[in-house]
C-alpha cells in the first residue's frame, strides 16, 4: 500500500526520495510528496498523481538538504487531493509526518486537539499524528519523548515516519501493523516501507517490528520499544539485485512476471525433491514436520489471489494427505471466534508477508497455541518472521499489482507440502515419484503454453468490449475459475465471476445469452464429462464459450467456439497449467482498453491496512 521513504546524511536527499518513491510505486497510490529541511527550514512538496508530476515539480525548484521523508499516499481517510497528500505538519510547519495505516481512535483524538486550539487542514486521520506530537513538544518534551508519548494515545496501525526542522539531525520512525525497514550507508541511512526502496544504496537492513521505534541519525541508530527499553536487532543482508526490479524489456511488469513462470516455478521447487524416492524436502519445516504430520486439522487462510491457491491447497492435502482442510478468508478469521486447538497446524499465505488481514490472523492463531506457518515471497517479510515456521516461494520480486507468478509458485509449495506430509503419511514412493515427475515436468509444460501468447492476444481483441464474463470450473480448477474471474476484474474493470460449474444452474445461468463471455476450465480430469455436460447448457442458450482443454482434445472442439490447449500433467497440478492463459487472456484485454496494467486503479500491491 502507501510508501514511505526517508535519508539521512551527507548527500542531496532529494533525488534518493524520488528514486525511492518510483521504486515503491508498484504498491499503489494516489498521491506522493516529500518534505526535508533546508537550510534549517522546512520545505514540503506534494501532489495528486504520479511521482512523475511531484517530480516535475521539484525540478522547477533548486532544492538540496541532508535529511528528508517521502510518501506515496493510497487513501483512506479523505479523497486523493493535493491537500490530503502527505507529508503532513504541525500549525507553524516545522514538523512533518508521513504515515501508512489507519489511526482507529482518530475522531476522539481530533476532538480533544481542537479543544486545545489546534485546526486541521486535511481529511485525514493521520493529521492526528502532526498536532498530537506538537502537543507534546509544546510541553518541554524533546522530539524522540513526545513522538513516544503521542504512540501511546494511539489506537490503530501505523508505519510512522518523522522530522522536525528544531532538531535536524534526525529521523524517528515507529511500526505497528505496518511495514518499516532501516537501510545502512557510511555515514548515511535510510528508512523505506519496502527493501526495493533501498537497493541502489545498501543491501544491510534492520527489520522494526510491531511496537518498536527508531532514531536514526547519519552515522548511527537506536531501536527501543514504546516502553522505551533498548533493543539489539539483527543486521539483515537483501539477496536481491536491481535487475529483478526491472521489465528488462518487456511492455510490463505483468507480462515480464508471466513470462517469468517456467523459471520462478523451477525456483520454487529447486533442491526440494528427491526424485530417486518421491519425496520433498523443505528446510523450512524440519522442526516442526512431526506435528505437522500428527494435525489432527489444517486451516489455510490467507487474502485475494493466496485465498485461491488456498482453496486448491485444500484438494491438495485432503485427496493425499488426507487430514481435514479447511480454508478461511483472513479478514474474516479472527472476527469470528474461530474454535482452535493445539491439535491444529495453520498455515498462512501472503506473497509480500505483510497483509494486514493475513498477519493479524496469524497473531489471533498464535496466541490460541495452534502450529502457526507461513507461506511467502520476501524474504525477511513480517509473516515470515512471526511464523514458528513456513517456507519461502522463491518467485522473485513480483511488481505487477495483479498477482502471477507468486500464484503458481504458491501452488508448487503447496504441492511440495502436500507430498512432505503424504509420504510420512503412507503414500507409497510409486505415488511419490508420479507426483515427483510431474512437478519436475512442469516448467517445460508452461513454456509451450506461453508460445501461445500471440493466438491468446488475438482472442483479446475479439473480447476486449465486453461488459461481464464467467468463469466456471470443477474440482481443482474451481479455484483457477475464481482466479480468472478477479485477474480480469482487477486490471480490465470488466464485470466477472468464477463459479463452480455445477453452481451454474443455481443463478448465473440466468445471466447467459449471445453477449455473455463464458470461460470453461475443461482439462480432461475426473470430472471432465460432467463439465462437457455444462457446457452443453450454455451452448443451448447462446452463449459464447471459451475453454482451456488438453493437447489432443478434439471432442470440446465441438462444442466450443475457442479453445486453448495446453499440455496435460496430473489432476492435482492442473491449476498451475491452466491459470497461466487465464493470466494472459485478462491481460491482453487490458492492454487492449488502454488500461494501466501494472497499477489498476484503486488496488495496492501490498495490502497493510485492514
């Protein structure tokens, strides 16, 4: 969601912000603006929009200054506007703020700061942070004890960024429920909500966690906790380069990730298969795999794209490891009392490890005593590191807000999963190896399905004026329907709908005539003659059909007015095949309406507020 960047130093902060803030504009936003001290006076720039035009803004302008914080903004409390852009400051600007989260008990702090004559400017809740902290220094405090003591009235989530132009040799920076990472230089740091901000300049990191805040100045820095106790944190080194932040010549980040697929799916499962014997390895579980084994229960929970590659997780584990899944929506987890036991393993999914929804989740489990894992794709990733346990995806920077790749590496994990716990179960080493061949087959099965880019793109053109679309499926590719469904809602704004097929004809048959799009998810599985029986019931009421088939297929050809064929692999690994001309179909449609493909509107990458 929202970025935050900040630098302290001997350099000119002002082209390290906007270098950051361009980095960190995956995420989504609305808005951006920095704010630094020049010249022991304090100057703030932002506006609506892109970077580009904040950019634009600040060339007209000679500006240079040591020390400075930036901000993309995403909103949430007050419309995208130039005056509700961040940073925000104080009544005589001499203290700015930048802040990610939402601030819940913002009304009743708002009421009581008027009260003492303060007045707001803005819409947002994070103005509160401003005039609160001011309360403070208008008492004697210093900034590091008032921006403390503000923490303390706070009721909400917060990445909280801080400079103020009466003490300009610092920057504090506090985290609760919101990402924030210190990047270490020679005689300079920095502070980002996000490693990628931080890549050109050092690969050491310290990672704040909840309820913990920073000072930090050029040349050195302090971690204590709200409660002001000095804490010693692990220097972190980043195992990633610049060249994976960029589209390395392709149109987007979106057609980069998927085309990435055949190497990020090898990546996935890379030194985590014994062939010889069917079975997988994962480092990541060794200590816990006993209980893990013994659950009684496995819940997946996770958000969005993770959600659906959940729900193929649980066909996954019941079918071969058979243990009880079920799969919850990790915004609604923890609202709902959920009855967990020590008997339970749960298993968390986010691609960046910082959904707010997926870790508030995991802190509810965690406390109830259940086996808690994480599944992720940054390394070093809030989930990760609250998890006892879990196992990283290995897809690689994944930029493009609408999720691919870290999709069907979520997929493989959970197949090595399934296998890791299957075999300690009993599944015999000739079902091991069946399992074992296929997932090793499937990087070269998804590079002749990406040959098909160009017949895909055609029939974007054919589709691209469409206003709703369905997408149907059974069994495992019930989910890859579902999938389909929100790949094209997220980036073409088109109206779709995943269903189960055989949910059709409770409602969304209603829906079918010459002008509705309807996409099958058809490989030739166990339940492939009961959907070539669907598809009959659309073909009889006009509608226009589209199914993803096997090679060699001719039977659908019949019924269908376009199909897509792609290799055949074993039923519990379809999805992985089938989504990928899913993916490119949503996209080529959005690139078709001229849409901005890798930032839809209204979406951020990584989720942090709930």
């Amino acid at each position: 969601m929202c970025g935050i960047v900040g630098y302290i130093g001997n350099r000119n902060c002002v082209p390290i912000l906007l270098e950051g803030l361009k980095r960190l504009e995956y995420r989504g936003y609305d808005s951006a603006g920095i704010g630094i001290i020049q010249d022991n006076l304090p100057v703030i720039i932002k506006n609506k929009g892109k970077v580009s035009l904040l950019e634009e803004k600040i060339n007209e302008q000679k500006l240079k200054s040591v020390i400075g914080i930036g901000h993309t903004r995403w909103a949430t409390h007050g419309i995208p506007n130039e005056l509700n852009a961040h940073p925000h400051t104080n009544s005589d600007r001499t203290l700015f703020i930048i802040h990610n989260g939402i601030i819940e008990n913002f009304q009743k702090l708002k009421n009581g700061l008027k009260s003492l004559g303060y007045k707001f400017e803005t819409d947002t809740d994070s103005e509160v942070f401003a005039h609160l902290i001011d309360s403070f220094l208008g008492k004697g405090y210093n900034l590091t004890k008032s921006v403390q003591m503000a923490l303390n009235e706070i009721e909400g989530t917060y990445g909280l960024a801080v400079i103020y132009s009466k003490e300009p040799d610092k920057i504090i920076a506090a985290r609760k429920g919101s990402p924030l990472v210190i990047g270490l230089g020679k005689d300079e740091n920095f502070l980002a909500s996000d490693v990628s901000a931080l890549l050109a300049h050092t690969k050491n990191v310290i990672y704040l966690d909840d309820g913990e805040f920073a000072e930090i100045f050029k040349d050195r820095y302090s971690v204590r906790t709200i409660a002001d106790t000095e804490i010693e944190k692990e220097i972190h080194e980043i195992n990633m380069s610049l060249d994976e932040l960029d589209k390395a010549g392709f149109s987007h980040f979106m057609l980069k990730e998927i085309m990435e697929q055949p190497e990020s799916v090898r990546n996935s499962m890379r030194g985590r298969l014994v062939a010889d014997t069917g079975e997988a390895v994962l480092g990541g579980l060794i200590d816990v795999i006993d209980r893990l084994v013994s659950s009684k229960r496995i819940l997946i929970s996770a958000c969005g794209t993770s959600w659906h590659s959940a729900l193929v997780g649980e066909y996954m584990l019941e079918q071969y490891a058979r243990i009880p899944v079920e799969v919850e929506y990790a915004s609604e987890f923890r609202y709902r009392n959920p009855v967990i036991s020590a008997d339970d393993s749960i298993l968390f999914i986010s691609q960046s490890g910082e959904t707010a929804d997926t870790l508030a989740a995991l802190k509810e489990a965690k406390s109830r005593g259940a086996l808690v894992l994480g599944i992720c794709n940054v390394v070093g990733s809030t989930i990760a590191r609250e998890s006892m346990s879990g196992v990283y995806i290995h897809a690689g920077p994944e930029i493009g807000v609408a999720s691919t790749k870290a999709f069907t590496s979520q997929l493989v994990v959970l197949a090595l999963i399934t296998l890791l716990i299957s075999r300690k179960k009993g599944l015999s080493s000739i079902e091991g190896k069946k399992i074992t061949e296929a997932l090793i087959g499937l990087p070269e099965k998804i590079e002749i399905i990406l040959k098909l880019n160009e017949g895909i793109e055609k029939l974007a053109e054919e589709f691209k004026d469409s206003r709703n679309f369905l997408y149907l499926g059974r069994g495992y590719n019930f989910p890859v329907a579902l999938e389909g469904a929100l790949k094209l809602k997220e980036i073409s704004y088109i109206h779709a709908e995943g269903y189960p097929a055989a949910e059709m004809k409770h409602g969304p048959i209603a829906l079918i005539d010459e002008d509705m799009p309807v996409v099958f998810v058809a490989p030739k599985d166990s339940t492939y003659e009961k959907i070539l029986s669907n598809i009959q019931e659309v073909k009889a009421r006009g509608g226009r059909i589209i199914a993803i088939a096997d090679e060699g297929d001719d039977e659908i050809d019949e019924l269908v007015d376009y199909s897509i064929k792609i290799p055949r692999t074993i039923e519990m690994l379809t999805p992985i095949l089938t989504s990928i001309p899913l993916q490119l179909l949503a996209y080529h449609i959005a690139v078709k309406k001229g849409l901005d493909v890798d930032q839809p509107r209204n979406l951020a990458k990584s989720v942090t507020v709930e």
